[in-house]
C-alpha cells in the first residue's frame, strides 16, 4: 500500500490537502506568500546513502532528498522548481546566508521573479541568537526529529525517504486539525 500510494502521488495529495486546510482554519489564505528553505544533514544506514533533505517550510511546501556533497545553493534549485507550480502567490522566500552564494538569488528573481532574501546573523552577536524567519524551519525540522522513523533515513529511494517525511508531516497536521477543532 505505502508503494502503491507514493506512486500514485496520494501521500502528496493528502499533504498538500491538509496543508492547505491547516492554513484556513489559521486564518490564512490556502497558498503561502512567503516560504523559508533550509537544509538538514540526515543519518542513514548501509543501505542507503549520505543524504540531505531539503525542506522549503511552512508545513513543507517541498522536499527534495539528494546526495550530501551537494552544495546548499545547487540543492536549492530543485526545490525552486518544485514550487514553480501551485504556488502562484509566492513572492519572497527567506535563507540563510549559504544561499546567498554563487549568484543564486539572481537566479531565483530571474527565473522565478521571487525574492531570495538571506537572513544574517547579527555580526557581534556570540552564542546561539534566534533569526528572524530562520526559526519556521528549524522547529519544523524538530518537530520531523521527534519521529522515530526519523532516527536514520532506513529507505531505499529518495523517492521513499520524501513519501516518509510527508507521512510524518501529516501525522503533525491531523494532530494540529484536531487541537484546533475542540
């Protein structure tokens, strides 16, 4: 059944639903204006390979899973193109400063006609600071990490490993439904 419905796309379809629904019952409108990508090393185990997901948050809009060796800035534009479609209200999308590099959010504005805005850390700063926007995506890796599907990546696929996270994702969004309808 896991296959047959990651084949036919319904994990998807059953986050992208949920999400939207979640925004609603926010107050929001059902597609965002404004996303923050970031990157998350993930353990894995023989079987797999050194993998990074990359997740583009707010109740992940998109998540794609590649190799380590990837730099931030390369990996970051195939979750771009993810969000090219159905996401029509999309203007700014906030990032650390790794993605700031090799011309990226000339790229981005080009391609997309997005804003990539960079969020730096204060300069004299020293321990650990909360950014502005940066946080989103953290907490959402956290909330992934509590998952104990999430101890290693244990898939075979990519393709696998994205269906998981979307699994564990709508374990979160049907818990955060039922909080907000009692």
């Amino acid at each position: 059944m896991f296959l047959q419905w990651r084949q036919q796309g319904i994990w998807q379809a059953i986050h992208d639903r949920l999400r939207e629904t979640l925004r609603r019952a926010a107050g929001r409108k059902p597609t965002p204006s404004a996303a923050i990508i970031d990157s998350q090393s993930v353990k894995t185990t023989e079987v797999g390979g050194v993998r990074v997901s990359w997740f583009s948050v707010n109740w992940n809009l998109a998540v794609v899973v590649h190799r380590a060796d990837v730099q931030d800035q390369d990996g970051a534009k195939s979750v771009f193109e993810c969000l090219r479609h159905g996401f029509g209200r999309l203007t700014v999308i906030f990032a650390d400063s790794a993605y700031g590099r090799s011309g990226l959010p000339d790229w981005v504005a080009a391609r997309f006609g997005w804003i990539l805005q960079t969020v730096v850390r204060p300069v004299h700063v020293k321990g650990f600071v909360v950014l502005p926007k940066r946080w989103i995506v953290e907490r959402t890796f956290a909330w992934l990490g509590r998952s104990r599907r999430h101890s290693k990546d244990y898939e075979r696929t990519t393709e696998s490993s994205i269906a998981m996270i979307q699994i564990s994702m709508i374990h979160l969004m049907t818990r955060r439904l039922a909080r907000l309808k009692c």
